[in-house]
C-alpha cells in the first residue's frame, strides 16, 4: 500500500510523496472472509452474483450483521450524478479532401484546443464562446459553453464545426466549415481529468451580498448552504481508503461503460478523517475516460452557472466488489456518519484562508436545515441524489444480467494506512 510521506507546499501548490511499503496484512480475526475478483466474475457470469446498492447494504448489515452480509453480498454499486468543471472529450474528426492541420477550431462557437495532431482537439466542459460577455454584465449568465456543446454530441445533434490552418505542403487546406454529428467522428473520447470528488465543502457566504460561484449562488449572510456529493451513495465515500477503486477499474460513466484511468487532479489522500476513515474534507478525486459514442444525454448535461460559468454535469456508478468484510464494513456508510465541512465562500474560499464554521453530516444536509453560528441555514444541493440512485440501480442491473464484469485494479490509487481503523473494527467486532 501506498503511504503518505510528507506534505509540503510550494508557490501555492499542494505536493504529495507516497512511500509504495508493499501490501499491507490482511491477517486479524476481521479478515476471515476472503474474495477473489475471479470468483465474484464467476459467479456474475453464472448469474449468481448478489448484488445490493449503497442504500441496500445499510440495511442488511443492520440486520445480518458485517460478516453474514460480507458472506452473502458480492458486489455494491455506488453512484453520483453532479457538475464536475474538469470535464472534456477528445475528438478526432477524420482527414478532409484536401487535407488540413486544424490549428485553431470551433464546436458551435465554442472553441476546442487545436494544439494535439492536424484533425485532432480537446473540448473542455468550461469552455466558452469567444462572443461570450462572460462577466462584463455582472453577472453573466453563460447559457452555452463546453459541457452544453458535449451534451449536443452525445444527443445526436448536429454541431457546426469551424477550423483554420496556416497551411503546409502536407496539409495544404486553410479552412473548413461543415456540420458534424457524432455518428461522423472518427473517435470521441471522453477523458475528465477530475471527477468524482471525495466529499467536498459546504458553501456559504458571510457577507452582506449575493455572490456567484461554482457552488451556484449563495444569498447574503448565511441565506442558505449548497453542497455537492451524494453522501452514502457516493462511490469514494464508500471506498475511503480506494482499496478496490483504481487504474483500470470499470464503471458506469456517463450512460456507458468507462474506466479509472488514473487518480484524478488534485487527489489528496493526506487528509483528516474519521474514525470510521471517511476524510473530513475533499480527499481523493478520478480521472475516468471512455467512448462518448456509448454513452446518452441524460447523464452527462451540460450546465449554466450564473455569475461563474459552463460546466457539465456527469453520472457516475462504480461496483465495489465485496472482497472482505473490511470492504464491506466501509460500504455501509450512512449520512449520519459522513461529515463535510462548511466553509465561507464569500472570503475565506477566494483568499485560500482556513473556515472554522464547524463540520456537518449529510444527513442533516439532506433534511434541508442545517445549523451554522447559531443560525438555522436551508440547504441547496448541486449533485441529484435521486438520479444518483438511479445510477446505482442501472449498475446493479448490468451486473445482475452477465452484461458487465469487475475489473481488478492494475495500479493502486496512491492513499494512506488504513491499520488504525482496520484495528479498531477489530478491538469493535471481538468486543461484540
């Protein structure tokens, strides 16, 4: 396993050093069952695998207890379905007659990253018109950007395509402008450089005014509190230490089947967690990637924040296998035991200064109240926990009918020891 070293700071940016200390011991009386992946497949292929959502397995452990349900259940599906900014596709458009080396290039206005290869670009979700007034009427509404134009892709529409080259003996061509639909593409590939974010802060804004932010718009002085992740269902909070989530990892992105390809920007594993090892703040995020020509419009949208900008916002279901009963004992989270900070947005955020306006649990961020300085604060979330659910149940299904296997990890995420957990669910489960 994977340890955090140190953690140090530079210029303003997190740097992590991870110390690889081989696996850890899996020995103890909490590790009396053991999986393989090869045997969950089996019994997948066999249409004998039994398979619960996040939400089911509280339930069965309640009632079974951890080692009868760990016995028993073979996989948890998780899911989550919200705006993630660092979004984008890939796209090769095939050659044109006479053949031109794109060097600046434009999908319905907004413009894609030209600098890959001659008919190749990136399109990132946040990506903006160039006739956009962005903020200069304050505040902007950002009614089309990237994530809009990736959602018109996966839809099936036509998208007009502009590009220019300066012209060589090998691409000759200086202009193209053309209709496309993603049926004419010669590859989309949907690569998001982070998602799926280990918990995540609650926003609220101190001030006297209405501000506008990526975590929508918060009215003045405690109006309300917006939070993002779906709790119990999310898939890092119910694999906090990512001892099954890693490279190579097969999920449910964005309608279709995609992979981890690595772990996301900005994860952070070297966080303060809980005794139960959920962190206590945003900790580890993904990097996933997969074929935008499977996947379908209802679960990646593109979306409008006034005041901030375009995004996307992207479904994503990870199976857990059910390995042991460690394994088992995380995913069986509730929302009464993860806890997500809550910050100020109006100053605090911006200025990259400590918030000490407490911690709160999804469960009370999910009854629509919560209480901050002493004040009762309404709740606004930004990820669906209804279509995170859905998300869930549609992994569950594929699994449940031979459609989609587990893949074992071929590189761990880089993470922490999770031995004194692991020994206090030990000390726990002897004590009765």
């Amino acid at each position: 396993m994977q340890l955090c070293e140190n953690l140090f700071f530079q210029k303003g940016f997190n740097f992590l050093l991870f110390t690889d200390t081989g696996q850890e011991n899996r020995g103890g009386a909490f590790m009396a069952i053991e999986k393989t992946y090869e045997e969950i497949n089996a019994r997948i292929k066999k249409g004998e695998a039994v398979v619960v959502t996040a939400e089911e397995i509280i339930g069965i452990v309640a009632e079974k207890g951890v080692e009868q349900a760990a016995r028993e259940v073979d996989v948890v599906t998780t899911g989550t379905f919200g705006t993630m900014c660092s979004s984008g596709v890939f796209l090769n458009f095939g050659h044109t007659k006479p053949r031109i080396k794109m060097n600046r290039v434009y999908l319905n206005g907004v413009p894609a990253y030209g600098g890959i290869a001659a008919v190749d670009a990136y399109l990132g979700a946040t990506a903006l018109p160039e006739s956009d007034p962005e903020n200069r009427v304050y505040p902007g509404r950002f009614l089309y950007g990237g994530g809009h134009v990736i959602e018109d892709l996966v839809a099936g529409k036509p998208v007009k395509l502009e590009a220019t080259g300066y012209g060589t003996d090998c691409y000759p061509r200086r202009r193209i402008e053309t209709w496309i639909t993603l049926a004419d593409i010669n590859d989309a590939i949907l690569f998001n450089p982070r998602n799926a974010y280990q918990n995540y802060s609650v926003a609220v804004n101190l001030s006297n005014r209405t501000i506008y932010t990526y975590m929508g718009v918060l009215k003045p002085n405690l109006g309300n509190a917006s939070f993002s992740t779906s709790g119990q269902l999310s898939p890092l909070l119910n694999d906090p230490y990512y001892k099954t989530i890693g490279v190579g990892t097969r999920i449910f992105l964005g309608g279709g089947i995609g992979y981890v390809a690595w772990h996301g920007t900005q994860h952070n594993p070297c966080v303060p967690r809980g005794e139960n090892g959920v962190p206590l703040t945003g900790a580890g995020t993904l990097a996933l990637i997969g074929d935008l020509k499977q996947m379908k419009p209802e679960w990646l949208r593109g979306t409008s924040f006034i005041g901030y900008g375009a995004s996307l916002a992207v479904g994503v279901g990870i199976p857990i296998p059910i390995l042991n009963e460690e394994i088992l004992l995380y995913t069986a989270v509730k929302d009464e035991d993860l806890y997500a900070p809550i910050q100020d947005y109006s100053s605090d955020y911006p200025n990259r200064e400590a918030s000490n306006l407490g911690r709160v649990s999804y469960a009370e961020l999910r009854s629509g109240k919560i209480t901050v300085m002493g004040r009762e604060v309404p709740t606004t979330p930004l990820s669906s926990y209804q279509k995170a659910r859905e998300i869930a149940e549609i992994l569950k299904g594929w699994i449940k009918s031979g459609s989609f296997l587990l893949t074992e990890p071929v590189q761990p995420l880089p993470s922490v020891d999770s031995g004194i957990v692991l020994k206090g669910l030990e000390e726990k489960k002897n004590n009765g």
